[in-house]
C-alpha cells in the first residue's frame, strides 16, 4: 500500500514572513521562537519574524540556545521554558537543528514524556503548532514530521517521527541563506540530494515520491557546478538570490520525500560519523551516498538508474568522483571505529526501508571504501 501526505503550508518568495503576518495570527496571541546562537539575527529572518508579529499584536519569548545536532537537554529545557511562558505555538528559525530541536520541544511542551520513551515518537497529545523558517537549503525539515536528535543514551542520532510536528506552515524566503558560507551551502546541498536519492533506494518509494525526487536530483545537480566553482574559487560571490531559492525549492520537496520513504542505509551510517568524529550532517552522507549506490549497482540496476539519468551519469562510480570534488581530505578511522559504526547502522530501521538490504559486511565495506582507513 501507498500513501501519500503532507499537510504543512508552504509559503514562498521574497518577503514572505511579513507580507503575510495574518497567518501567525491564526496560532495564537503568544509565539516562542526558537533559534540558533547567532545566524537567524543576521541574515534577516529574525527581524522579519519580529516584525509580521508586532504587526499582529503576537507577544513572544526568545530560545536561541539551539546548537548544531541538538541534543535531547536542548528539547526538553526549550519545552520547559514554552510551558513556563504559556506560549500558544512555536516558531522555528533556521536549519535543521533549532527546526528539529523545536519539533520535539513542541511534542514535549504538550506530553507527559521521559526521554527514554522519546523516540518512541507515541504521544497522547498533539504537538503545539509550529511555524518554520529555514534559512538552509538541505534538511527539509520545513515538510517533515521528523525531529533528528543527539540520543547519548545510545550514543547516535535518533530520529522521532510524529505527525502533528509537521509544521503547519513553513516560509521559504531564499534571502536568508545568501549569508550561509559555502562549505554549510555545499553540505546542506548534498544532504538535500541524499533524501531525493535515498527517497527512491525505500522500500516506501511511489509514484508520487520517485516524481518529487527526480525533480529534486535535477534542480540540485543542476546548480552543483556553480556550488564546485565557488568551491574553486574559494568565493561564493556566485551563489545569487536565484540559485539560493533553487536550492531551497529542491530541498523541500527532498524533505517531501523522505516524509513518505524515509531514509535508509546512508543516513544510518552517516549518523555515527557526525556523532563520533563530528562529520557535518550532509558531508557524512557525501561521502557515502555513491559507495552506497556503487554496493547495489549489479543488485537494483533500474533503481541507480532512476537515480543516476537526472544525474546524467551512467554508473555510480561517476557520482564518487562527484562527490569527491567537494570534499577535500577525507577523515581518517580506524577498523575498528568502522565495525562499530556498522554494528549501530545494521540494527536502525532505516536499514529496513532499503529496497536492497546491506548485511553488517557490506556496510563495511562501504564505510572502508568512503573514508581513510
Ligand atoms: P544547522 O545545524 O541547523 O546549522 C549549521 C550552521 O549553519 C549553524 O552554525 C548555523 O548557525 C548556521 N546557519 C544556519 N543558517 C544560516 C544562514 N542563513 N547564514 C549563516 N549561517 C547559517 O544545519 P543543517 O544542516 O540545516 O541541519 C542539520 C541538522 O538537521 C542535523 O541535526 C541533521 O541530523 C538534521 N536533519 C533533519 C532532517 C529532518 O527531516 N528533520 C533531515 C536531515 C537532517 P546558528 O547556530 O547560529 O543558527
Ligand atoms: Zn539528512
């Protein structure tokens, strides 16, 4: 059986937030926003919030304790501090962590829930309603019900899934990202390109996903040369307002995907080399997406196919060399490291959602083959 469903409003364009205030009205007449330390108040998106709310009368708190792979500490003291202030909904400001981080702290401002049941994601009560602003073009956290969260307890990143965190809204204004430097652009890009990938390798992959995903792959190797020619240059002068809100639009509707497939064998694997040697988020799936592909090329050949023809690319050896033009020395591990690594990825159910299932070896392997061994 297949489903279709996303229910967050997407709102698009330049100046978005404040030319359309009312829609904050709709929530409440007390808003909490949660944010990183420091992005959202440069590159405009926090101004803009605060004006389409004293443009409605909406009073607001500030939680700008965000940090990048937020921890479960940060979602249960931002929860705490929305009940304290009596706040009637959430506005997320930013990328992936305070959007996520906001996720949870909605899901726990509104439930009884011990960390340890978390990830269950099993809630007796709705989320409190959440407005998202990214100002990254890579999660897609702006139309997923997931919240990715650092889970010390089981020393990896844990994803929680509800389907009343959702954003009931999510504003999409490429103005904010044209502060975003260029190794986050670069890295967020290709965790945008990851979902839309790893949206068709699911099990859960439709006809309405494999759509959203083709589109997605074309819009984001579509700008992939003027990113590695920034890169070249070392200046990102090139990155204008047009291709931030192509990336932007390819990476929502990458996190449309991966809201009806989920994620699979790479963000599994790419998990434990953010925890254990901080590799950012979207660099970690980098470097393994196309070993991965590589693994089931003989396996799924129509499926790398799907994949690889919006790529204009014929076999997965050509998306490693892709790859690789990003990324310049790669980290270095040891067997050891990596043999714990796949023992934590080959027990996630994201392993299940893959159309052609890795044993322990063969994420390994393709961790030996994307790293320095
Ligand atoms: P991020 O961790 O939210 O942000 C990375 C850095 O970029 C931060 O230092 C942030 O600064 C800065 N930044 C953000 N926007 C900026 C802008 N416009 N200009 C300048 N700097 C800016 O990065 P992300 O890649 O968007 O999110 C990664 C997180 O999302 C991970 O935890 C990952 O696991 C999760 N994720 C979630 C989903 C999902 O479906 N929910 C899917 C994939 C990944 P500040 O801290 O000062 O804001
Ligand atoms: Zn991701």
């Amino acid at each position: 059986m297949k489903q279709y469903y996303m229910p967050t409003k997407i709102i698009s364009g330049r100046n978005c937030v404040v030319a359309n205030s009312h829609v904050f009205k709709a929530y409440g007449n007390k808003a909490m926003i949660v944010t990183g330390r420091y992005s959202a108040k440069v590159n405009g998106s926090y101004d803009d919030v605060i004006q389409a709310l004293a443009q409605e009368k909406i009073e607001y708190c500030l939680y700008d304790k965000v940090m990048s792979n937020p921890t479960v500490a940060c979602a249960y003291e931002g929860a705490m501090m929305a009940k304290d202030e009596a706040v009637d909904f959430i506005i997320a400001i930013g990328g992936g962590s305070p959007i996520d981080a906001a996720k949870a702290m909605a899901l726990i401002a509104t439930n009884e829930v011990i960390e340890a049941d978390l990830f269950k994601g099993t809630c007796k009560n709705e989320a409190m309603p959440l407005i998202a602003v990214p100002t990254t073009a890579g999660t897609g956290s702006e139309a997923t019900q997931y919240a990715i969260l650092t889970n010390d307890l089981l020393e990896t990143k844990s994803g929680l899934a509800n389907g009343s965190i959702f954003p009931k809204v999510s504003f999409l204004d490429a103005s904010y990202m044209m502060t975003l430097p260029l190794e986050i652009t670069i890295n967020t890009s290709i965790d945008a390109l990851s979902h839309a990938v790893e949206g068709l390798i699911s099990i859960k992959s439709s006809p309405v996903s494999e759509a959203l995903a083709t589109k997605s792959i074309e819009a984001i190797v579509g700008v992939l040369p003027a990113l590695l020619e920034a890169k070249q240059q070392d200046h990102i002068g090139g990155l204008d307002f047009e291709i931030r809100e192509v990336l932007l639009y390819a990476s929502m509707i990458a996190g449309m995907v991966i809201a009806q497939t989920g994620t699979t064998a790479v963000h599994a694997m790419g998990y434990s080399l953010t925890y254990f040697k901080d590799i950012d988020h979207g660099r970690a799936n980098g470097l393994l997406m196309g070993h991965y592909l590589k693994s089931i090329e003989d396996k799924a050949p129509n499926t790398v196919h799907k994949i690889l023809a919006p790529m204009h690319m014929k076999c997965a050896d050509e998306l490693i060399a892709l790859m690789d033009s990003f990324f310049d020395d790669k980290e270095v591990v040891t067997i050891e490291e990596l043999e714990m690594y796949s023992g934590k990825a080959i027990v996630t159910g994201n392993i299940n959602n893959c159309g052609v299932k890795p044993t322990k070896e063969d994420l390994l392997d393709i961790y030996k083959a994307a790293l320095n061994v």
